[in-house]
C-alpha cells in the first residue's frame, strides 16, 4: 500500500513538472503589448507648434514606424501645379478685374498639422508669397508668370476652417468662408487655393462660387477627381492612398513575421517579400524618422482618367501569410479622404496580406473618441495608429505598457 502511495505521488510530482515547464514556456512565448509592432499612419507623431517629430514615441520600440506620404514634397507638387497652370494662362481672362494683380484666397485645414503647414507654405512659395509663416495671414506680395506675363500676386485672405464642434478640415467652414469672400472681395478673387479636396468641393457647394474661378485642392478624393473631369475643380495632388495603405499593412506585416532593420523598409517595398508581392508605386524611407512616405502626383485634366478607373494595385496578390489581428485607430470617421479613399484601400488589402483589421473611428475633436475604444489590446497582434492630435502618441503608448 504504501509502495502504491509513493509510486502515485512521484507520477503527481512528473505530471505537476510537465505541465509546470509547459506554462512557463507558454508565458515565455506570449508577446508582451509593449513589443508588438505599432505603425502610426496619416497623422505623423509631431508638435503641432514646432512641427518637430516626436522621436520618442517613433522609438517607443524597435518595431514602431510611421507610414504617410512627403508632406513636404506634397506642398511643392501642389505649389508646382499652380505654377504651371498661371503659366499656361490667358492673362486677360484669369485676372477678372484687369487690375494686374492675380488674388487668391486660402483654405488652410489646420495650423497645428504638419501635412497642413507643408501645403500652406508650398502654396505660398511657389506664388512667392512666403513670408516665413504658415499661419492664416501672414503673407507678403508675390508675382508669378501668367501666359508669359509677369503679375503680382496677392494672398487675399487665409482661414483655418474649423468647424462650429471645433473639427479641422471641415468642409462647411470653407462653405461659409467662401460665401463670405465671394460677397466681400468680388472680383478680386482670381484663384481658390485649398489644403484638402474636402474644403475645396466645400467652397464649390457655395451658392455665390464666381463661376470659373481656377481652384486647386488636394487628396485626389473620388469626388474631387469626378469634379475635375467635369471641369468643376482645376486640379489636386494624389499622395497615393493606395500606396500609404498598402505600405501601412505591409510594414505591420513585415513586424509581424519578424523582419528587423532594412528588411522592414525593403520587403514588399523595394523588391518582393517573400509571399511575392511588391508594392508598385515609389514609397522612400526617412530613417531620421523612422518614415515610410509615398510620392506624390499633380492631377489635372490631363490625367485624371487614369485615377478615376480605380484599379488597385497589382504588385499585390492574395499571399499564404498567417493571419494576425490588428487594432487600427482612424481619428474622424468624416474625414473624406480617410473614409472615401483609405479606409476602402486598407480592407482591400488587408485580406490579401493576412491582417484581420478591427477598425474604431473617432469623431475627429477628442482624442478620447479614439482612447476609449482602444482597448482589449491583448487580443491583437499589432496597432496602426491614426491620432486626432499629432502630440498624442504618449496617449496610445502609455496603454500599450502594461
């Protein structure tokens, strides 16, 4: 009896060290949140003031990078673009009152954001009207060469359009703005000059929008591109929402097979990753910022009937790739351009890479709109982070610590 007793109790001590060694090594192997993968896309970690990059939260590990486009190369193209349509221009026709100054007036969609500020500053550059701020008025006369002619150019008027609920960007804003600079300016307004599509097509929704003014915009939006081939809108800048979508996922898919230093940035990027798929269009990575950024593209009359045929990107197929689950934040669920453009291209691909996305939209005001919901985050594999507020990393972050 004893004999039994003892042999019963060594095989409890066997069992109880199996199981023992198999938990330990189970918790060894689960990840902890503050070392899974974390991609901050659209609304790049910065000071709204400074618009210094807030490198601390792009180093909160060594698998956080930041996914969006050249904002400064953006600004130029658009500045470019404008440029070259004064250049093609009919003098007599594009200055309305014939007194020889070309005037603008300037959507500006929020003063704290970098994207913002690109564009601001190089609108006002490339018309030479920077004066070494891209706050709302603060302007200096230019002069550009219209259709052979040098004029003077004049920033009119500049506004940030925020929303009575206290929203950047907003489409109504500009509404009212341009009514109000329609009626107070007349035919001192040559040209409109916006930071976003959404403001721009704002402005056109103005009942006393002069007719044929020249206005320009930004984000290649559906809308926007239909308005341009029906000769609404002049112009706008693709920061290819498709690309920033897709390098968005494969930089989180990279993180999450395990990929480290450039592998990270050249996978799926510069040559194929190792399911084959590559991404076609030019995405470059800023390593002082740890930023993968898309091109940008003018887009006029000329071609915007290669966008309007929405082909997505062929360079990606439907890979063999585990499937992993991540959290992706989105700060406005009224932003157009992240509504109508990203979002749509995020749940194209995300199924061909193997990311099972669960998507919270905020209200675009309060970070808390996005804060509250970011939660049961153990039950993901990897984050994508678009903030209301540029300085918000630290929120996120600080919830991903424990």
């Amino acid at each position: 009896m004893k004999k039994a007793l003892v042999l019963m109790l060594i095989a409890l001590i066997a069992v109880t060290s199996v199981f023992a060694q198999g938990g330990s090594e189970a918790a060894a192997s689960v990840v902890q949140n503050k070392d899974k993968p974390l991609v901050f896309f659209n609304r790049q970690p910065s000071d709204p003031v400074t618009t210094e990059i807030d490198m601390e939260t792009m180093n909160w590990n060594d698998k956080t990078y930041y996914v969006g486009f050249d904002a400064v190369g953006g600004g130029v193209v658009q500045g470019q673009m404008i440029v070259d349509f004064l250049a093609e221009a009919d003098p007599a026709a594009i200055d309305r009152n014939g007194d020889g100054v070309i005037g603008y007036v300037l959507c500006i969609g929020d003063v704290g954001h970098n994207d913002s500020k690109a564009r601001t500053q190089g609108i006002r550059q490339a018309l030479g009207t920077w004066a070494g701020s891209t706050d709302p008025g603060v302007a200096q006369e230019g002069s550009a060469n219209v259709g052979g002619t040098t004029m003077k150019v004049v920033e009119l008027d500049s506004r940030a359009m925020t929303g009575t609920d206290g929203s950047t960007w907003n489409a109504n804003a500009a509404t009212d703005a341009m009514g109000n600079w329609a009626n107070q300016l007349g035919d001192q307004i040559d040209l409109v000059i916006s930071n976003n599509d959404g403001m721009a097509m704002g402005c056109l929704q103005a009942s006393n929008y002069p007719t044929g003014v020249p206005i320009f915009g930004y984000d290649a939006n559906a809308d926007a591109l239909e308005a341009i081939a029906a000769g609404r809108l002049t112009g706008t800048v693709s920061q290819n929402a498709d690309a920033q979508a897709a390098a968005t996922l494969q930089t989180l898919r990279n993180l999450l097979d395990g990929l480290t230093g450039a592998d990270v940035y050249t996978k799926g990027f510069t040559e194929p990753d190792q399911y084959g798929n590559k991404i076609t269009p030019e995405v470059n990575y800023e390593a002082d910022e740890k930023a993968l950024l898309a091109a940008n593209e003018a887009v006029t009359i000329a071609n915007v009937q290669n966008l309007l045929s929405g082909a997505r990107d062929a360079g990606i197929k439907q890979s063999s790739a585990e499937v992993k689950n991540v959290l992706l934040t989105i700060y406005n669920s009224a932003d157009n351009f992240l509504s109508s453009n990203y979002l749509p291209a995020l749940n194209y691909y995300a199924p061909l890479m193997g990311i099972n996305l669960t998507v919270v939209q905020g209200d675009g005001q309060n970070e808390s709109s996005c804060l509250d919901r970011f939660t049961n985050l153990n039950s993901f594999d990897a984050y994508a982070i678009n903030m209301v507020k540029t300085n918000s990393g630290p929120d996120y972050t600080s919830r991903l610590q424990y």
